[in-house]
C-alpha cells in the first residue's frame, strides 16, 4: 500500500483539504495517515481536531507547536517547534507522499522537517501571490521543497515554472476546497440561527479578518476602521476567528468588545465547513481579508468586500469589490456591496478556480506517480528570457 501522510494545521486548510483527504481515505490500496498540528490543537481556536475526528479520520499524530504570544518572536518559536516534532514524526514514522496545502508557517515547518528525510512532498495551492502577508514567501518557498505541484489555475500552474520546477511536476488540479460544494449539507434557517446564535433575516455580513502579517504594526487602526465601517452599515454581522498571525489577538479582543456591545453581532469560534457554506449562502455579502472570498464566494454569486492588501496579487471574480483600510472607503464598498444591482450582476459569473473535481484530480495522480529517484532529485529549469 502506499502510504501518504497529509498534514493540517487549521480550520482554513482543512475544510479545502477534506475532499483530497475522503479520496485518498477511500481507496483501499491508499494508507492515509493524518498528521493534526497547530491551531487544530488550541482551544482558543476552537479545537477544531474534533470536526477532523467527527468526520471520520483516524489521527496518526497531534503535534502541538503554536506558542501562547502572537509577537513575530512567537511566531519564529512556533515555526521551529514546528520543525523539530515534525522532524521526530518522519523520524519515526517516514511517509512515501507528503501531502501539504497553502502557505501557513506551521505547514512549512512540516515541509522543512520532510527535507533531510528525502520524503517527496506534494504541494496544493502553490503559485499563488498574497503580497500583503508573510505566506506569500512561505508558499514559494514550500514550491522550492516540493516535489509535485497541484495549482488551482493555468495561471499559477506558470508562475510555478517560473519558479525553474519541471512541467511535468506541475498538475492543474483546480481548487478542491470547491469540492465541498457537491455534498455539503444544507441545513434549514433554524439550525443556522442556532448555530450561529443571530436571525437569518435580515441577511447578515460574514466578516472574516486576518491580520495583514507584513502590515502588523497597523492591526489595530486596521480593525478600527472595519468595526466602524460595519457598525455604520447597519447589518447583523457574524464574525469568525482570525488566523494564528501576528496581531490575532488584537484583533479577537477588538471583535469580542465590538459583539458584546453590538446585540446584532456574534462570534463563532467553529461553525464547520457545512456551517460556513449555509452562510456564505445566506448572507447578504461577506467582508473582510479570506481566502474564502475568492476562492469559495464566487460559487455561492456573493459579493465581497476584500479589505487592505492581504489578498493582494490572487486572482478574483466579479464578486470581489477591493477596497482599502480607511472607513469610508470600507463603508462605500459594503453599500455597494449590498445593493441589488451588483449581485443581480453576478449571476452568470464563472468561478476560476475550478469545476468542483479536484480532488480526484489530486488523488488519482498520488496513487499512480512512479516514487523513483528522480521525484526527489530535482533540476532546476532555466526558462528562456522574455
């Protein structure tokens, strides 16, 4: 059998993950052993383990790597925890397949501890650009320690050459996460308002902030500006949980002041990738700095209102209005958001990360690859000048 370890490390690559994760689980000549590390293991971030555990999948390892600060000093302590359990895993238990998703610091200390151990690695997501974070060079550095590249469009396919990998490590795959959308639950109005603690009508915003991490010194004035501009708005709103980034905390104290005062905004910790569909398929837009905005929106016709820099340089829909850090400027684009005329103009839009089948993409390519020497002995290919 062939083994693969996949390694998550959050809520954010998982719920992308889980299809590529069913496919591998499912097929009986795959050993799929997950590998659970950083936020996954953190009450404060909502012990998401336990959705990967509802879902099924038997747990090979909890590596707990995050520290209790979130300075950049926390952040290096946490990348190299990171690396030095990761690097007592392989050692322990050495993989045929690595399989890593994105860009987060506490996935490249997987991708960095697999290096000595000469383990190929498969990468998803790579080719990307997000200008205003710190992953933007974690994730071109991870295609650099990556074997085989799975890009969620012809675009980033070809910013991976770029980077000198050989075309045939390099598979358009699409983007998996939009897999979910074929077999996610559809929950009725009132288990969503139970879950979410917040009436449905009126349609509320779903904001989503992370903290811009090469911006991090101007987090609050940041968060200020957003909460503002939605208090202005007018509109319910449900708040998820920022990433484990430099200036999270912040930015999760200045949320739960803002509901404890707002009695038309709540806080969910973990409302699981069904739940976080039903309401992205509910709200009247979402707003904020995710991924999800980009990647997922488009699906469900929802407009967004992508807030500063973090998102900077990925490619987007006609769903995404960008705006920047200062109140106004976030306050006109949520009205415009929220006007009829804009969704009404986003009924024929075409998602461009993909058809939905990715997954078997990704997975039937993991089971088939030759594991031969020259997977992990890479070259580095010269691209003639423009």
């Amino acid at each position: 059998m062939r083994r693969i370890h996949y390694v998550t490390v959050a809520r954010s690559d998982y719920g992308i993950s889980r299809p590529v994760m069913r496919c591998l689980n499912d097929d009986p000549e795959i050993d799929l052993q997950v590998i659970v590390s950083g936020m996954h293991l953190e009450p404060r971030f909502g012990s998401t383990v336990a959705e990967i555990e509802d879902d099924g999948f038997s747990i090979a390892a909890r590596l707990e790597t995050l520290t209790d600060g979130d300075a950049p000093e926390d952040m290096a302590a946490s990348l190299a925890a990171g690396v030095q359990k990761f690097a007592c895993q392989f050692a322990a238990d050495r993989p045929d397949i690595l399989v890593l998703l994105g860009d987060r610091f506490d996935m490249y200390a997987a991708a960095l501890a697999a290096l000595p151990f000469a383990v190929p690695v498969a990468h998803i997501h790579g080719g990307e650009l997000t200008f205003g974070a710190v992953d933007d060079a974690l994730r071109h550095s991870m295609t650099k320690l990556s074997h085989v590249h799975f890009a969620a469009t012809e675009d980033y396919a070809r910013r991976i050459r770029q980077l000198g990998e050989e075309d045939w490590r390099v598979v358009v795959s699409g983007a998996p996460g939009l897999d979910n959308l074929k077999s996610f639950r559809t929950l009725p109005p009132s288990e969503l308002e139970s879950r979410t603690g917040l009436p449905m009508e009126p349609a509320p915003l779903v904001v989503t902030f992370h903290p811009t991490t090469l911006q991090h010194e101007e987090t609050e004035a940041h968060v200020t500006n957003l909460l503002t501009a939605l208090k202005r708005s007018g509109r319910p709103a449900v708040f998820t949980l920022p990433n484990a980034d430099t200036g999270n905390a912040l930015i999760g104290r200045a949320i739960e002041a803002y509901c404890a005062a707002e009695p038309g905004a709540v806080r969910v910790d973990n409302l699981g990738t069904d739940g976080y569909f039903n309401l992205m398929g509910q709200a009247a837009a979402m707003v904020g700095n995710s991924s999800s905005g980009l990647i997922e929106a488009p699906s469900f016709g929802l407009p967004v209102v992508n807030v500063g820099i973090r998102q900077d340089g990925r490619t987007r829909a006609a769903n995404v209005i960008d705006t920047g850090t200062d109140t106004a400027e976030i306050e006109a684009a949520i009205q415009r958001a929220l006007s009829p005329a804009f969704r009404d103009g986003l009924k024929d839009m075409k998602n461009p990360y993909g058809d939905g089948n990715a997954s078997n993409v990704i997975a039937r390519h993991l089971k088939t690859m030759p594991l031969t020497e020259e997977l992990v002995i890479k070259r580095f290919v010269d691209r003639p000048a423009q």
